[in-house]
C-alpha cells in the first residue's frame, strides 16, 4: 500500500510538473515548422516565418497585410512565445499555450482563458 | 610765261625779219629765185645764231600784191644740244611772208602784213642749265651791215598763219614734255614793237603734256583768242578754248576724255603773272562753271586763285567721279545720284605742289538719293541746302541749313554740320524724322521686332563710320549721339517670348552711355511712359504704369545671351500674371544687370523693392507685403528648354509686415519680417518672425533640393530649421500643414475606403524631409498646455517624428518621442514613447485620458509618480485606434500614493487583512504592463502599504471587464491571503483566494516562472527607460 502511494505520489508530481506553470507550457514537444504559414481567424491573420519572425493583421479592421504589424516568436514546447516590437524598441511580450497544432489547425490559450482558434490559409 | 613770250615773240620776229631782209633785197634789186636764196643763206646768220638750211626763197608780188612777199621753202634750223630730243630745231616746209613795201620804202619800217607757215616740225628743248635749242635768233639786233641803218619793225599780224605745224617741248628742269600736232593757226592783229594785238585763232588735233605730277591730252583742241599784248606783259582778251576730249591726271585722274569748253574773259599781268576773269565760263560736258576773279602766278610755282564761280545743274553721279580720289575714297561706302547746283562758290588760295586752294560754294539738291550701304534702306528725296567748304589740305566741312530726305517710310529733316568731309565725314546735326518703327527693322536683330511710329530728335556729334557702327553693328563706344523719340502705339516683340506694348513711349538715347552715366558702356535708353503691357513667354503677363526705365546696354548684337545691360526700373504700379498667380505692386524699384559669361550663358543681378507688394492665386492664396527687397542673382543655363527653368536664381529676400491669406486655413500667416537667400541648391532662412494664429515662430535655417523637386516630383525638399516661439498652437500648425503634398483629388479615394465626409485628419506633408530643431516657451494641443517645449521635430514623406520631445506642464515634466504616420486617411499610424517624470497622477489622467482606460487602477491614487509608456496604433481618419493594430508597453512608479478610492480600498484591505491604520495610502508601487489589441496585462507588481507587501496581477480589457488577483506577500499574520477582484470595473466582485505570488520578491525563494515573469518586467522597462533623454525632461 505504501509503495502504491508513492507510485501516485510520483505519478501526480509527474503530471503537475509537466503541466504546471505560471504561463503554460508544457511536456509535449511541438514541431515549429508546423507553424510556418498564413493563418487565418475570422478575418485576424498571423502568418509565421521560419526565421522567428511573424505578422499579424485584421481585415476587419481595414488592415492589408502590407499593412501588417511585425512580432518575432518562438516555440518551446507548447509555449508560443511572441514579442511585438514597438517603433520605439519597446516591447509587448505574449504567452500563449498551444492547445493544437497540425498541418491545418492552430489552437492557443492565454492563462486569462483567451482562446484562439485559427486555420492555415497559406503554406508560406 | 612772260620769259616764253618774249621768246617766242623774238623768234617770231627774228624770222619774220630774217624774210623781211630778204624781202628787202629784193625790192632794192630784182632777183632771180635762185639769186635770192642765195642772199639770204649769205646774211641768215646774221639773225640766226644755229645752222640754217633752206632749199628756195622767191619773191610772191603777184600772189600778194599790192603788198610783196618773200616765200621760202624747206627752212631747217639745226641746233644741237645735248640730251635734246633732236638736233633739228625747226624743220618747215613752207614759209610765206609779205610786207608793205611803200612803208619800208618810205619810213624804213618793215610792216609785215601776212606771214604764213606750212608743214612745220618744231622741237623745242631746255637743259638743266636752262639753256634752250630755240634761243638762236638774235635779238634787238638787225642786219645793220646789210641795210646801214636799223630797222623799225611792225607785224601786223593780219595774215599771221600756220598750217600742219607739230610742236614738241622738252624741258630738263620741269620734266615736262609736251606736243602739239597737226597746229593750224590764224592770228589776225598787230604786232608793234612790244605791243600785239591779236585775233588768235588755233585749232591742233592734239595736245599732251606732261609733268612729273601732271599728265594732260586733248584731241581737236579749238583755242581762240581776242585781245591785245602789250609790252609783252598784260595781256586783255577774250580767251576761248575747246576739246571734245580732253584728259587730265594730277596725281589721280580728274578728267578722262571728257569735254572740256573754256571762255576766259582774262587780264593777265605777265610781269606781276596777275591776273582776272570777268564771267569767265568753264563748260565740262553738260556742265557750265561761270567764273570772276583773280589767279595769278609767283616765281615759286604758287598759282593764287581768287575766284568766284557757279553752276548750272549738275548730275550728282558725274560731280563724284571728279571728285579727288581721296575724297571719293572716303564716300566710297555710298553712292549719289540727283542733281546738284553749286551756286557763290568761291576758290581762294594757293595752288601749288603741296597745297589746293580752298572751295566753298553753296551746294543745293533736288531730289537726290544717298544710298549708304550699310543701311537698309537709301534716302530718297534729298533736298539739301548746305554750304560747302572743301579744304583738300586739311578737313572739309559742309554747312547744312536744311537737308530733307526719306528713308523708306520715314521723313527725315536736319541741319548742322558734317566735318573732315573728305575722311572721318563727322556729323555734328540736329535730326528730326517722323518714322514708322518698322523702319528700324532691318536696323535690328532678327529676332527683335518692333513697331508704332515715332517722332525722333537726334542730335548726331559722330562720323559716319561711328554712327553706322552704332547703328548696323550696335558698337556704341565711338558715336556720340543724343536723341528723343516719342513713339505713339509702340510694339515690342522679342523672338515671340518678349512683348511689350505701349499708347505712348517717350526714349531718350545717349551714345556712348558713359556721357549719361560715367564708367557705363554701349548704349544709354531712358524709356518713360504711363503704360505699358508687356509679356514673357505664355505665362508672364505684366501691366506698368508710371513707368520710368533708365538702363545701359551693350553687345548687344549677339542678343540677350551676350548683353551687357544695367537697368532702373520704377513703376507706380505693377500688375503680372504668371499662370494663376498674379502679382500686384506699387512704388516698385527695380535695378537690374547682366553680365555675359564665358559660356555664353548670361547672368543677371536683380535688386527689386516696393512699398507694397500683393500677389495671389485666384481666392487660395494671397499675400501682401508693405516693404519688400528682393536680390536676385540669376544665372542662366540654355540646355534647359523652357525660358523659366533656364534660369538659376540666388536670391535675397527680405520682407517686412507681410500677411498670406491661405483659403483652405482659417487663420492669415502674418510675418513682421523675413530675410532668406534662396538659391537653386537651397533656401536659407537667416532671420524670420511668422505669425500664424495664434502661434509666434521665429524661424531660421536651410531649405535644400527645392530645385530637384521642381524637376521631380518624387524627390524630397529637405529643411534643417531652427524654431524658436514664445507660443505655439500645435492643432492650428497641424491644420496648415495637413494634407501638403498630397492629392487634392481624393475625395473619391476616401469614399472608397471609407472615410466620414467630416473626418479631415491631419495628413503628414509629403515630398518633405524637414528636420526642426524647436524650442518654444509654451504650447497647446488640444487641451494639452505645454511649456519649455524643446527637442527635435521631423517631416519625411509622409512621417511625422517628435523625436525626444522635453516640455513640462502643470503635471510632469515630459519627453515625448513619437512618430505619426497617414499613408492614407483611414490607416493612420501613431507611435508614442511618452516619459513623465515626477508626474501628478490626477493631472497625468485628466491630461491623456487614455491613460484612464489603459490603467484604470490609477486613478484610484493621486500622489506623484514616473510613467513610462510606449504605444502604437493605426488609427481610422476619425482618429479612433484600430485596436486590432493597439500595442502598448508602460512603467509605472509610485511612492506614497493617496487612494481616492477608499471604499474599494478599504473592501480590499479588510479581505486581505491589512492594517491601514486608517491611512488611506500606499507606500509605493512599481507597475508594468502591456496592451496587446484589447488586452491590457499588469505583470505582477509589489504594493507598499506600511508593514504589509503585496504583489497584484491581472488583466482587464477595454471593454472595462477585469480580473485581477492580489496576493499578500509581507504580513504579521501567519496566513498570506490572496484576492480575486472580477467583472466590470462599476460592479467588481471580489473573492478570497490562494496567494499567487508569496516568493515572487523573495529571490531565495523564487521560481523559474517568477525568475521569468522578472525578467520581462525588467525587460519592458528598459526598453521603455532606454529613450530617456539626460536631464531632459
């Protein structure tokens, strides 16, 4: 009894340390390619680079994607990292956990429960 | 003369003596022919001193009778000398003398009653030592063996005859030769003693001479003369000549087979060589020269002539071809033709080798024609009244009382003098002419025409060579000239790019300019007129009253390219029109020079000032200005094709109390003074005080690439100013300068994309790249009041920078760097890196009350503070922020804060069990947070209330929805409570919850993620810090 009582000891430390944490992230690993591509929610576009470098736009509100706004990200596990770079140097960090990541879909979530679902429109 | 007279009178004598005594032998005994010849061969050299030879002497009583005659055949006189032509003398074939016996019978006086010579050849000569081949008979002397007393001699000289004589002369002194051939003579008269009376009739079909200096030939020479010689010495007669061909070269050729008639009523003293004419008449051709007066002639060779004379009508052509070479060189660049009538002329003077006597006659024309070559056009009917006097020794003058004439359609009057006649042909002449200005066009360049008509006044101080340089080659320095001209609807037309018209134009000209202005070149021109319109190009349309013009000019010929010109403009006023933009000056003074350059490029120096200056364009624009000065220096560049852009201009402006009525602004531009240099590469504003609304600017500094721009639009006019003001009023500059550079034509474009017929945003100036440097006082932007605003503002292309901005107001002092962007009027863009420093927090909000909505806890506090924020957006053209595009990053310090907010305060203290002792304060905070299109993100920040710590996170949104979590760090409880704070921010709801963040400030403690969330607190804040400027704000 006691050695199955530390087995779910180490079973639940297992499990909250790979889904712990402040902003998210997690044990799974994702592949950043995957992401690589224009992506499209409900007229809002991100489109991901494979040089860390990415775009964002709204049609909805009368904005091209030559008219986009530039961030640089990362993948690390399942935390998608991007920074949006002010014309100033400032800048605006955003974490986000990827709930789902394939050839087609692509899913975040902030830790405020913002959800984000979007689908892949373009390869490049 | 007197000396060959006498000569000739004893040689004549002599022989006639010489028949005579055979005469005499005869009629004292009766010969035969042969016996007779020999008589006479026996006692001829008792009368002739050289070989004499004669065939046959006879006696003619029947032939002659009642008289006797003697009649010898083949006389020859030999007398050689050395370097005579020959050695014969005479060689006559016939001489027939008679004589009246009964007086030689009765008063031993020979009175030869006819003497005839035939077939003679006489050959005269004279060697240098003045010794002659024909001094052979002896004189005063007769055959006083032969008869044993002297005779008496008379020769009436009735029947005096030669017939086929051929004379020859040569003189070693003189050089001269002369021949006279086929000589028939016939002089009927007396000859007593030294008294000859004489009917001279003499007819040889040729005569030549000729001198060193003087050649002379005639054919058929007809000389007749009537009077008597007495004494040998006066001679009073009627002397008759005439040759239908005579020659005549003294030096250069005056007579060249022309024909010659003489009548010489004349009175000579041989012994003084005095002598006069009494309506003495030369007629030469078709013309006839009266004479009177006296000539006579000294040892010296002087001939001194006083004579008076007159003509009938001359043929001007054939009066220049006997004119002195000289003379007709120095009017060889005109031809005459008309005719002339010389009338109390007079020759006076002497005339020998080295000098001419001096002519002076009136000289009238009818109708004449001058046709100068270098002039366009001849002058026709010249009627002239003119006094000449013609001094071939030194300078002839022609006095003119009145000359008309015409030149095309021009009438032309004048009076004056013309001097050195013969060479320079100097003027000095009043002129008058009433003359179309069409007749100036071959006068002219090409490319210059000019029309109206004009009343001219000249006053002509010049030579002709002068004046017609002036004229034909516009060379102005040697003339001398001084004119008006008042042209009645005067027409200027400049190669179709310059115009000018005028009712009436008044010129006065002074050649050369330097007697007008010293040290000036070329041509003086003063122009007055009430009106002239004038036009350059398509474009330029000027109207000038009270025109006053005084200016310079020279080289001209090569046109504007080349001229060398000093101008003095004054007008009342001025009106110009180019393209849309009209201008409109009073008391205008205008100085203008050009030089010609190397390149052949021109460069024109321009001062312009007036007391008022007003120019607009249609109802957009307008400006006026009450003392304007502009310096203009232009350099001219041909390759460019249109007349403007040719130029490059160096100006320096300076203007005083000027306004701009802009139409599209609501407030006039006032500028109390301004003072630029602008040239093709820049615009240098050294001094300027602007006024606009309510704004005071102070502006100097460099505009550059204006001429760049000009030629393309693409390129960018650059600025680096400096702006100094006491007071600006940021919206009303925004409203001015919104929208520069920009379509004008987008009102469709806007619809397309959805712009509010009322937004009108502020568009940034395009085709700008303007840096200014400002410092200004104090500032309003909205209700933004601003003070020591200084720092540096940038407009390029469409971009407007404030880069580190310091000013101060009522709440903080601040340094704002932001960029503001209108690519188009519905994706504006706004950056702002925005850093108050020492701020009031009540203030800060009531002044950017998006700041309100961006950290709504704030105003929950008051108390002074630091903010940092740097956001962006894209902005619709009524500036509300596309939140989609909404990014923000911001620091915020606090120490000792007052909570306005005490209700909230006090829930929240009393659920985390805080002991405030009921202060309502806070000792410090030190936020950061993001905004990421509608999220703003407080990133955990530490609270100081007294002895307790805690640690608030969160999030809310701009719809005002929020969830915030506070944890209690520091506390003397045991527990450490944390709170959630949802909802709306008007209906929060509060709930006990675990503590989030008990080891975030504890570092022994701290978690990756705490380590982490540290870490991008501290990298936000300094990226927001890095901008701040030292000591500003």
């Amino acid at each position: 009894m006691k050695n199955r009582i530390l087995a779910l000891v180490c079973l639940f430390l297992t499990i909250g340390v790979s889904s712990c944490g402040l902003f998210g992230g997690g044990e799974q690993e994702l592949d950043p390619a995957l992401l690589v591509g224009k992506w499209e929610e409900n007229g809002l576009y991100e489109r991901y680079y494979s040089n860390g470098k990415g775009l964002t736009w709204d049609t909805k509100d009368d904005v091209s994607e030559e008219e986009a706004q530039p961030f640089t990200w990362t993948l690390s596990g399942t935390t998608l990292s991007q920074e949006h770079i002010l014309f100033n140097g400032a800048i605006v960090p955003k974490i986000y956990t990827v709930s789902e990541l394939s050839s087609t879909k692509l899913s975040y979530h902030d830790n405020y429960g913002v959800n984000h679902y979007f689908t892949k429109v373009g390869s490049k | 003369m007197k000396k060959a007279l006498k000569i000739a009178g004893i040689s004549l004598g002599s022989l006639l003596a010489l028949v005579i005594i055979a005469a005499v032998i005869v009629s004292s005994v009766v010969l035969s022919p042969k016996k007779l010849t020999r008589l006479v061969k026996k006692h001829a050299p008792q009368f002739v001193t050289c070989d004499i030879q004669l065939e046959k002497a006879d006696l003619t009583l029947l032939k002659t009778f009642p008289n006797f005659g003697v009649e010898i055949e083949k006389v020859v006189l030999i007398n050689p000398m050395d370097n005579a032509p020959s050695d014969t003398l005479a060689d006559i074939g016939q001489v027939i003398v008679t004589a009246n016996l009964k007086k030689i019978l009765r008063s031993d006086e020979i009175a030869v009653s006819k003497c005839v010579l035939k077939d003679a050849r006489l050959h005269l000569f004279r060697n240098e030592n003045e010794l002659t081949n024909y001094n052979v008979f002896v004189s005063d002397t007769m055959p006083k063996d032969t008869v044993g007393k002297p005779f008496k001699y008379s020769i009436d000289l009735k029947g005096v005859q030669l017939k086929n004589v051929n004379l020859f002369y040569a003189d070693s002194i003189s050089k001269m030769t002369a021949a006279l051939q086929q000589l028939d003579l016939n002089l009927k008269g007396d000859l007593k003693e030294k008294d000859l009376h004489a009917d001279l009739d003499l007819n040889a079909g040729s005569l030549d001479l000729q001198t060193p200096k003087l050649t002379t030939s005639s054919k058929h020479l007809g000389i007749a003369y009537k009077g008597d010689v007495v004494h040998y010495k006066q001679i009073n007669g009627d002397l008759s000549l005439n040759t239908p061909d005579i020659c005549l070269k003294l030096g250069e050729e005056y007579l060249n087979h022309d024909t010659l008639l003489l009548h010489l009523p004349l009175n000579f003293d041989l012994n003084d060589m005095a002598g006069s004419l009494h309506q003495a008449q030369i007629g030469l051709n078709n013309y006839l020269i009266n004479l009177d007066g006296n000539a006579s002639y000294a040892k010296n060779r002087d001939i001194t002539l006083d004579l008076a004379f007159a003509t009938n009508d001359l043929i001007i052509e054939d009066v220049m071809s006997y004119l002195p070479e000289k003379a007709r060189t120095s009017l060889s660049s005109m031809t005459f033709s008309g005719k002339a009538r010389l009338s109390e002329g007079r020759v006076k003077g002497v005339l020998n080798d080295s000098l001419m006597p001096l002519i002076q006659t009136k000289v009238h024309t009818d109708k004449a024609t001058v046709d100068i070559r270098k002039l366009p056009y001849p002058f026709t009917e010249v009627n002239l009244d003119a006094l000449l006097n013609l001094n071939l020794n030194d300078k002839s003058s022609a006095d003119i009382s009145q000359i008309t004439a015409v030149m095309n359609k021009s009438h032309i009057r004048g009076n004056g003098m013309v001097n050195d006649l013969t060479k320079k042909l100097a003027f000095d002449m009043n002129v008058e002419a009433d003359m179309p200005m069409s007749d100036l066009k071959k006068f002219l360049p090409k490319n210059i025409k000019v029309d109206g008509q004009s009343e001219v006044k000249l006053k002509v101080n010049c030579g002709l060579k002068e004046l017609l340089a002036a004229l034909t080659k516009f060379k102005f320095d040697q003339a001398n000239l001084k004119g008006n001209i008042a042209i009645d609807r005067f027409a200027f037309n400049m190669s179709d790019t310059i115009q000018a018209t005028a009712p009436r134009l008044k010129l006065a000209i002074t050649l050369p300019a330097s007697r007008q202005i010293n040290g000036r070149k070329g041509v003086y021109v003063a122009i007055d007129t009430k009106q002239l319109q004038a036009q350059v190009g398509k474009k330029i349309n000027a109207e000038m009253t009270d025109l006053s013009l005084n200016t310079t000019a020279d080289n001209i010929k090569g046109g504007l390219n080349s001229i060398l010109a000093n101008a003095d403009l004054t007008v009342s006023t001025l009106k110009a029109d180019y393209d849309t933009i009209h201008l409109d000056t009073k008391q205008a003074h205008i100085v203008a020079t050009t030089t010609p350059q190397p390149t052949k490029n021109l460069q024109a120096y321009v001062v312009f000032d007036s007391k008022t200056l007003t120019t607009y364009t249609g109802k957009a624009y307008h400006f006026t200005a009450s003392d304007f000065d502009i310096d203009i220096l232009a350099r001219q560049d041909k390759s460019k094709k249109d007349p403007l852009n040719q130029w490059n201009p160096t100006a320096d402006f300076s203007l005083k109390n000027a306004e701009v009525h802009v139409a599209k602004i609501d407030n006039d531009i006032v500028i109390p003074t301004i003072n630029f240099l602008f040239n093709p590469k820049e615009l240098n504003i050294r001094e300027s005080t602007v006024r606009i609304g309510q704004s005071d600017l102070s502006m100097e500094g460099r505009i550059s690439g204006i001429n760049e721009w000009m030629e393309d639009h693409n390129r960018l006019v650059k600025g680096d100013l400096k702006l100094n003001s006491q007071f600006i009023n940021i919206d009303e500059i925004m409203k001015l300068t919104s929208g520069m550079g920009h379509s004008s034509d987008s009102t469709q474009a806007d619809a397309e994309e959805g712009v509010g017929k009322e937004d009108n945003p502020f568009m940034v100036p395009r085709g700008f790249d303007f840096s200014f440097d400002i410092n200004t006082q104090n500032a309003i932007y909205g209700n933004f009041d601003l003070h020591s605003l200084n720092g540096q503002l940038t407009v390029k292309d469409g971009t407007l920078v404030l880069n580190q901005i310091g000013f101060t107001n009522k709440a903080a002092k601040m340094q704002l760097t932001a960029i503001y962007q209108s690519p188009r009027k519905n994706h504006l863009f706004l950056g702002m890196d925005f850093h108050l420093l020492d701020v009031q927090i009540n203030d800060l909000i009531s002044m950017i009350p998006v700041i309100d909505t961006l950290v709504p806890m704030l105003k929950t506090f008051d108390g002074n503070g630091e903010f940092h924020i740097a956001a962006q957006t894209n902005l619709r053209s009524n500036y509300k922020p596309k939140i989609s595009t909404l990014r923000a990053a911001a620091d915020i310090e606090g120490h000792n804060l007052y909570v306005r907010d005490t209700a909230s305060f006090t829930k929240t203290t009393n659920m985390l069990k805080i002991s405030t002792n009921g202060e309502f304060k806070i000792d410090s905070i030190d936020v950061q947070l993001t905004v990421f299109r509608n999220e703003i993100d407080l990133y955990p920040f530490l609270l100081s209330i007294g002895k307790y710590k805690a640690v608030a996170s969160g999030r809310h949104n701009l719809d005002m929805n929020c969830n915030y979590h506070i944890s209690v760090t520091d506390t003397p409880l045991p527990t450490r409570l944390g709170i959630d704070i949802s909802g709306n921010m008007k209906n929060l709801k509060y709930s006990l919850a675990p503590c989030k963040y008990k080891n975030l400030y504890r570092p022994e403690r701290r978690g990756d993620t705490d380590k982490m969330v540290l870490e991008l607190k501290q990298k936000i804040a300094d990226a927001l810090k890095a901008n701040v400027k030292k000591g500003n704000p």
